[in-house]
C-alpha cells in the first residue's frame, strides 16, 4: 500500500509530509524496526512503553513513515499521521488488506490449544499449499493485524489465532479475520473474572465466526456445544468421541497410535506418537478441518508424520570459542526467522553475528521471496550466512552478505571445525526436516547436564507487574548483584535495559566492570565500594554508594586527583545497622558536601530491615519516617534535589505510599513475592534441571551414599542424577528432605548429597538413563526448597553455581 493510501484508511491528520513511500513492512516494536523508508512504524502507548518515545531515534535510523496518537514535531522528509487510537489505524490498515484476499482463510479460538492447532494445521496444510500464520503466539489485538498484513495473492491459505481476555474485544478482532473457516478449541477458566459466565465468554469469543461459512469444534464440551447450535448460523462441523453424543465427525481415538475418523460416511486411520488427552483433542481438529478443506487422508498422514511438539521459544545459551548460540531448531518460516532476528537484536554480548539457516519447506521458492530474504539479513545486522538446503544453494545469486551454502545438514558437518566460529552470536534456525538440533549440540559449551533455565518473558512480566504498583512518574533501580539473584547479570541486564529502567545496583565494582565491558549503559550504583575501586569506578562510569566520613574523604580525594566530580549515593543507617551514615554521622556530612563543586548526591536512600514482615511494621515506619527526616537535612545542604529511595521489593508491596522517586526491585524480579500476598501475581522466572545419569537395583538392608546415611528397608530402584553441592544443591536437601520431579513424578532425595551428584528413590516410577530431572522451578518451586533448608529463597538461587550453565529464553 502507498503511505497516502494509508492515510485514507485510517482517516488521519497529518502532520508531516514526507514522498508517498511504498509500505512492505508494519512495526509497532523498535527493537524490531528495520529502518527502512518502506516501513510504516506505529506508535502505541501502553501501559508499560511509549512508541512515541522512539520516533526520533528511527527517524535517524532511516524510517520515513510513522502513526502516531498524540502530537509530535515535524521531522523533515517524514510522514507522520495522527489518529485518535494507533491500535484501532494498526487494525483498519490490516482490515484493508484481508478484504482483498479472496482465498481461504481459517480463524482458531478458545481457551487452550489455539497456537499449537495453528501450527499443527498449517504443517499439514503446508505440504500442499503455501499457507501464511500468526507466528507464534500472535493472538491480540496488535498480533492479529500484524499476522494479517503479509498477505499476498501469492498465498494460498492463511491461519490466524484470536485471543481476548475482556469482553468487547473479539469483535475487533473478527474484523480484521473475517474467517472463512473456523475452529473453536474449548472453553476453560482463563479470565473469568472478566466475564460474568463461561456462557458469556463462549458467546463473545464465538463473534469471531460471525461471517464464517463453517465451524468446527468438540461437541463433547457441553457448554460450547450448546451456545454454538443455538447462536451460530453456519455449518457446524461437530466432532465427538462420545456415541451417545451427536455429532457431525465420529472419533474413536481409545488407542492413540490409530486415530479412527468417520467422515461423511467414510472411515479413516491415522497414526500418531501423542498419547495425552490435550494433544489428541488439538490433533484432531487439525484432522476435521483438514478433511473439510478437501485434504486427502494420505496428504493429512503425511502432515502429522511432520508434527513434534511445538518449541515456543527461543533459547540464548553459551556456545564454544566465546560465541553465544540462540538456538530455534524446530521450525523455519519468514515470519518465524524475523522474530528470531528481532530476539537477536536485543543481545549485545557480541557484535559478529551469524546465521545457519535451512531451506523454508512451506514457501513457495521465488526469487523475490530470496532478494528479500537477502534484505532483511543486511538490514539486521548480519555478518555471515550459513545457507543448508537445495532451494537455498539454487537462489545463491541473491544473497551479497558473506555465505557458504550446503546442499543438506551433513554437509555442513562434515565441514565443521572447532574454529569455524568465534567471537560471534549464532543463531540456529531450521526446519524440522534438516535436524538442526546435531548443529546446536556441537557448537554448544559443553558444560555437564545440569542447566539454569531462565525464562526472559517471565522476568518482563515480573518487571511490568512492579512498575504497575507505582506512579507514573516513580523511578526503578533494579539490583542484579550476585549474577542477578543467580539468573545471570549480563543477560538480565540487557532486558532491563531495553525496558528502560532508571539504574542497576550491583555489590562490588568488579561486577558493574563487567556489565560496561558487556556494553550496558545504563546508570550503575555500586552498594560495597571500597578504599581501592575509585579509578575503576572512574573508568566505567559506575557510581559509589558513600557510607562512611572515611570512605568519603578517599573518595574525594581520588575524584579530585583525576579531575572528575564524584556521583555519590548516600546511604543512611535508620535501623538496619549494616552500612550507612548514622544521625550523629550528618551534620559532618553536610558541612563536607555543603556548596563542594567535587560532590554531587545522585540519590540519598536508605535500607529496610524487614519490609516484608506484618509483624514489624511499626518499625519499618520508623525507619521510613527517620529516613526522610535525615534525608531533609541533607537536601537543605544542597541547591538541587537528589534521587530519594527506601522501598525493596517487599516494600513495594506492603508499604506502597511510602515511593519516594525511585524504589529498589531485587528479588522480586525473579518471581519470589517475599511478603507471600501477592505471589499469584509473580510469575516463575528460573528452573534449575539436571538428567538421570544411571539406575540401579538397591537389595534390601544395603545402604546408599557417604556415611552409608541412605538406607534401603526394602529392594529400590534408585537413581543417581548429575547435581551436588558443588553445584548449589546443597546437603541439607539430602536424605529425604526434598524431592526433584522426573517426567511429573515426585523422587525424594536418598543418602547424603555428594559433591557432583545425587541419589534419588525412583522405586515404582517410571524413569529411563536421560530422563529430565526438576530440582526446581514450579514443582518443586525455589520457596519450597527454602523451606525444607529452613533459609531464604535468596540462597536457594545465589548458590546456583558459575559451573552449571545458563540457558535463557523467549517465547
């Protein structure tokens, strides 16, 4: 579409005009913004991040093209277009380009299973047809259209997912779909609190079939089944494993290796390896809809023979010769590798980068579809192109980036040397065909099993879930000392950067060193400066906190020497009686900094000795109210007023008035709510899992472990997994005082725990050598194993050890 074309679609107001572009390519993300004169960059304010904030910066970036909600300057050569709601223009633009696809289009809701029928379908689909789909998870009201807009006449079928957790919403979102077939999953408890009954949010999410032509949906699930038969006008095409239940498709699926199929007075048999309930019910809507589209049961077999359970993330984890890896082997297509650049544009730790890529199965091979692909690596930054597939070494005339090209993956093998990457961020991205997963295992560190898993979604949203409790206008430091709580500094640094956070707090200046050679920027306090750091702390720009009369006038004289003024951050001792200035500590101070040109106070805080306790609280106002008394008279000294901070993370929750300008957010990042009343608001950040590396039979009266503490009553089957102390799972979790989870099943430990490993009780369980093992995550959780180690979660996470490897992921 031209941007003027645009305009009329949006019915917007002008506000600079830059030449009538050609538009390819949305963006409402920054990180994700290619700087293209062919982009349109939307700019939507939520409740968490500002579009508008970032117009200037991809301006400079090379966008010529921009939406926005709320008035902006001019920028020369730029179109700029107001509108009352960027979210509903982003919508009306992508309205404008479904109604000019006259093909087939499948729209899928419901509580559960919509993002793994989305893709299971379109496997299937896709042996036959060039099918377009949401990447991923795209189900919202800015996913929907955004999944909408690359459609072309050169698709041949397209499968978006809708998702709405208010009422009121689908109705958005219908329009921009406007399925021609749908699939109505189920219906189950998600966001209930919005809706005054399950009947009521049937009746909302069914508004997406409003216009479809058919349905198709489980006339097993009662409820759905009757507001369907009673409210929607088109052909339902009901599927039930129940003979009693009428139903249009009969399923018999009691042996889950043969799913029977009477459709339409025909009977067919398809193989399958899932077995739950869950992934049955998704399959099988993958069928019914197959069947429907006109699929043949032979094309449908060979669509699920492709189907493995859907990966929905991406992982960063540390590869050899200094390379880090981000690791998305499990499928290929455009919309899914732009996701993945957009996840690698967010890693800073390297500035080569790399790409291995396979050949995309489900697009049609085009030498436009290759000059774009070639674009879109040079316009994200990418260095080297490892090419593996024929379609990919046919269209090698396209590519001018530096690129080797492979016909099949042990090709590329064969080539592989430990040097063949260094210093460099990879990203692995293929299809499931080309078993890219041997390239990840080679090119990966190779520490031993035991892995911290972190989840970088889970701490965003833990993030947002803070902010939310604060004023607009409120401050955060967020404290990533200790590695960040275990999880990894660097790699949670540069998220928090993104989210744009005020300042990092770390305990030691070695440790903020590391974060500005890992190329963080933003402003960084250091809680335990000592005597000898100053022309370090020069040297990266990081920030002492002052403590002491002693510790200032070093301070000062080092900064003086080198001719720097000194960004200090007074610490005050109202109770704690760890570090900081005491009353008797102030006048001194004051007369020191009072009109000193070599000092200027960014913050004055202070520390909460028990914010999360209901029993102290009384205290904790104590300090709070000494807190502002002493930092008063330390503002009086000064012509400007410094940053103010006192809450953590448990007082953020229990004494939420008391905000001063900034708080301090620690281990709350990471999902732990330690004042235990708003924990179901956190999500879990890090699981710690390690495998099963031998079984054996333990005969009655023989004992297991050091000290021969573990002892059998009974024969047992025991296994020995790969995790000890030495790795931060500690001895007292030994001799039955915790359990781990293997395949969902619950193992206590048995014997002492040893320095790398662990004896667990797998009698009557079933387990295998190489069988993932939980030590924690959601069952058991980190609070748990505090608990039965009668001491905080912090330990539990800070005693993570350096040796077992982080793998961070997105979904």
């Amino acid at each position: 579409m031209k941007i003027g074309e645009i305009a009329k679609i949006v019915e917007a107001s002008t506000w600079s005009e830059g030449s009538n572009s050609d538009i390819f390519d949305l963006s409402v993300d920054s990180r994700s913004a290619k700087g293209s004169s062919n982009e349109l960059f939307i700019a939507i304010k939520g409740p968490n991040h500002d579009g508008h904030q970032f117009i200037n910066e991809l301006a400079k970036k090379g966008t010529r093209n921009f939406i926005v909600e709320e008035g902006v300057r001019p920028i020369p050569d730029c179109n700029i277009l107001k509108v009352n709601s960027s979210i509903a223009a982003l919508q009306k633009i992508a309205h404008a380009k479904r109604i000019q696809f006259k093909k087939e289009v499948i729209g899928i809701t419901g509580s559960n299973g919509k993002t793994i029928v989305k893709e299971w379908l379109s496997t299937i689909l896709s042996n036959n047809l060039d099918v377009l789909k949401s990447p991923k998870s795209y189900n919202s009201q800015v996913g929907v259209p955004l999944s909408v807009w690359p459609l072309s006449t050169h698709h041949d079928l397209a499968v978006f997912e809708a998702g709405i957790s208010m009422p009121g919403e689908m109705e958005n979102l219908a329009k921009v779909i406007e399925p021609s077939t749908g699939i109505f999953t189920n219906i189950g408890t998600a966001h209930d609190e919005h809706f005054g009954s399950q009947k009521e949010k049937i009746e909302e999410k069914l508004k997406l079939f409003e216009k479809s032509e058919s349905l198709v949906f489980r006339a097993d699930h009662s409820e759905l089944s009757e507001v369907i038969n009673k409210d929607y006008k088109g052909s339902k095409i009901s599927w039930s494993t129940e003979p009693d239940i009428d139903s249009l498709v009969k399923v018999e699926a009691s042996s889950p290796k043969n799913i029977k199929v009477l459709f339409k007075g025909d009977h067919y048999t398809f193989q399958s390896e899932f077995t739950d309930e869950a992934s049955l019910e998704n399959l099988i809507h993958s069928i019914v809809c197959a069947l429907h589209l006109g699929l043949t049961p032979a094309q449908i077999q060979v669509g699920i023979a492709m189907i493995s359970p859907i990966k929905m993330r991406l992982e960063l984890k540390r590869g050899v010769n200094n390379t880090y890896l981000i690791d998305d082997t499990y499928n290929n297509d455009l919309a899914g590798l732009t996701k993945a650049l957009d996840f690698m544009d967010q890693q800073q730790q390297l500035a080569k980068r790399s790409v291995i890529l396979s050949d995309f199965v489900q697009n049609k091979s085009t030498n436009e579809f290759y000059a774009e692909l070639n674009q879109l690596l040079l316009q994200k930054g990418i260095d080297k192109l490892i090419a593996i597939g024929p379609e990919l070494s046919a269209h090698k005339k396209h590519f001018s980036l530096e690129s080797k090209f492979y016909d099949n993956t042990e090709s590329f093998l064969a080539s592989l040397s430990k040097q063949s990457f260094q210093n460099e961020l990879i990203l692995i991205k293929g299809a499931r065909q080309f078993a890219f997963e041997r390239i990840s295992k080679l090119l990966a560190d190779k520490g031993h099993k035991t892995v911290l898993e972190i989840n970088l979604d889970a701490v965003t949203h833990n993030l947002n879930y803070y902010k939310s409790l604060l004023k607009p206008e409120t401050k955060v430091m967020v404290v990533v000392k200790a590695l960040a709580y275990g999880a990894g500094s660097s790699e949670i640094s540069k998220l928090l950067e993104f989210h744009k956070v005020d300042y990092l707090a770390v305990a030691y200046a070695d440790e903020g060193v590391m974060l500005r050679q890992d190329g963080i920027k933003l402003p960084i306090m250091v809680m335990n400066a000592s005597m000898d750091d100053p022309y370090k702390l020069i040297q990266y720009n990081l920030e002492p906190e002052i403590y002491s009369l002693e510790q200032l006038e070093a301070f000062l004289q080092a900064y003086q020497f080198a001719n720097k003024i000194l960004p200090a951050h007074l610490i005050l001792n109202t109770g704690m009686n760890r570090l900081g200035f005491n009353e008797t500590d102030l006048n001194p101070l004051i007369e020191r900094i009072h009109n000193n040109p070599h000092i200027r106070i960014e913050s004055v805080f202070s520390h909460l000795a028990a914010s999360e306790e209901k029993a102290h609280e009384s205290f904790t106002k104590e300090q709070i109210t000494q807190f502002r008394q002493y930092a008063d008279q330390i503002e009086s000294a000064l012509d400007y007023q410094p940053i103010r901070h006192i809450l953590n993370s448990g007082g953020i929750i229990r004494h939420n008035a008391d905000q001063e300008n900034m708080v301090r957010l620690g281990i709350g990042l990471h999902g732990i709510e330690v004042s235990d009343l708003h924990a179901d608001k956190l999500q879990n950040t890090s699981t710690l899992k390690t495998v099963i590396s031998q079984l054996r039979t333990v005969k009655a009266g023989e004992t297991i472990g050091y000290g021969r503490r573990g002892k059998a009553i009974n024969d047992m089957a025991i296994a020995t997994i790969a995790i000890g102390y030495a790795d931060g799972y500690l001895r007292y979790f030994g001799n039955g005082a915790a359990y781990v989870s293997v395949n969902g099943q619950k193992a206590k430990t048995i014997g002492n725990i040893c320095m790398d490993m662990t004896m667990i009780d797998v009698t009557g369980l079933s387990v295998e050598v190489g069988d993932e093992v939980v030590i924690f995550g959601s069952d058991p959780t980190v609070s748990q194993l505090a608990k039965w180690g009668d001491t905080i979660p912090y330990e539990v996470l800070t005693n993570v050890s350096n040796r077992v490897k982080r793998v961070f992921y997105s979904e």
